[in-house]
C-alpha cells in the first residue's frame, strides 16, 4: 500500500465501499456482480430480452438499423449508479471499464465482419462545456480499441441544442431530435456504403440514436448498429 492510498483509501464511487488492493478499476468488484445484466433469451436483431415472445422492442428501430445491443439495464443503485458516476459525476476514468464489458456483446456475424467505425453521438457545444467531455465518446474511443477499427469522432454533428430527454415522453423525444444531427460533410467519403456502429451511454426508446441513424444514412453509410452501457426497463420488462 502505497503512502497516498495509506491516507486517502480508493473508494468505489457507486456504492462507496473501500477498495481492495486488488481491485484496480473504480467500480468494485461486488457492483460488477450485482450489474442487472439482461437476461436470455434475446432477440437476435436488437438484443432486447424477448421472454418466449415475439420481440416488441424491433418496432422502435427503422430498417436501415442492422442490430443493437446493451450490456445491462439502466435501472437500480447498480445499473443506474455506474452510468450516473460516468455521466454526471464526473469519473470520466470508468469509461473503459464500461466499454471493456459493451466489446464482449455477441453479435450477429455480419456485423462484426462488416463494421467499417464507430462515431459516438455528439454532445451540444453548450453541455460538452458544463460537463467538460462527452462520455459518449470516452466509451466509443475505449470500444474503438477492443475492436480494432476506427473512431471517427468528427463524422456525425449536432446542428442544434436539445432538452434533456429524461423527463420526455416517447412522443416528444422523437420532437426534440428531429432534425438534430447531420453528417459532418468532410465525412462523407469514410461513410459511403458502410455499416458503422454508434455509441451512446444508455437507450431508451432509441429516438435520438435513431435520430443519428437517419443523419448517418443521409450522409453516405448503409447501414448502422447501435450498442450502449445500459438500456433502459419498459413497464413490461422483468428485471
């Protein structure tokens, strides 16, 4: 034990309990354990849970959408508690941890043969400034290197300022992101007949990932997959 951690002992930012030596991430080894991974079996285009039934959660995506994957729902102390610590707390350093575990999603083959990059959905000029970085970004850069292809942080723009989704219902999610983003025009060469991959922190009913979906599809790519941290429960989902 070194002198620092003698007198200032690492803490896990989610459930505040002292580390182990051991223990080299920021989150804990027994919030890993509790993480409300989503269960099986699951829908092999969006990777939603599909609990013996026909997936519902495939009408919120467009055609032009291959695939989709989380790694665990955004709901309880844990799930929400570890995306809170990237998202607003300002732990930007758990951002590999979180990719680490979104690279090891099981994919259907021709994603994983066909993905070109992944792009992280931009944040506004206004909110990269109070939170001071786009952990969106942290997670694409970190995921970017697990899977050996490119980032292009720079190929999707948001061209105006939204209102945090959180407290909007489905109908004016879709109405606060319409029109939103764009494809970067100096990008438009890297995109043309590709399948990319976007990168967001958490989905809920998909509208601003879809948003940029439409944006990248307009702007040359083929195809887009998406993949997050966490996916948030519907009233119907079984945690």
């Amino acid at each position: 034990m070194t002198a620092l951690e003698l007198f200032l002992p690492r803490a896990c930012p989610v459930c505040d309990r002292l580390l182990d030596r051991r223990e080299t991430g920021l989150v804990c080894g027994a919030c890993w354990a509790r993480l409300p991974l989503l269960p099986a079996p699951r829908c092999d285009r969006c990777g939603h849970p599909t609990y013996g039934h026909a997936c519902r959660w495939c009408e919120l995506l467009p055609p032009y959408v291959r695939a989709a994957r989380s790694v665990c729902w955004a709901a309880g102390d844990v799930g929400l508690g570890i995306v809170h610590t990237l998202k607003y707390l300002g732990w930007h350093a758990v951002a590999p941890e979180l990719a680490l575990r979104m690279s090891r999603a099981s994919w259907p083959i021709d994603v994983i043969e066909e993905r070109r990059a992944v792009i992280p959905v931009p944040l506004s000029a206004k909110r990269r400034r109070e939170r001071g970085y786009n952990q969106s970004e942290l997670l694409a850069r970190a995921l970017a290197g697990h899977w050996r292809v490119p980032l292009l942080v720079d190929a999707l723009e948001r061209v105006r300022y939204t209102e945090t989704q959180t407290r909007l219902t489905p109908g004016e999610r879709l109405r606060n992101v319409s029109g939103a983003f764009r494809a970067s025009p100096s990008a438009r060469n890297v995109l043309r007949g590709g399948h990319v991959v976007l990168v967001d922190d958490v989905v809920t009913t998909a509208a601003t990932l879809n948003a940029c979906a439409a944006a990248l599809c307009d702007g040359g790519a083929r195809i887009v997959s998406f993949v997050t941290f966490g996916r948030a429960p519907a009233i119907t989902d079984r945690i």
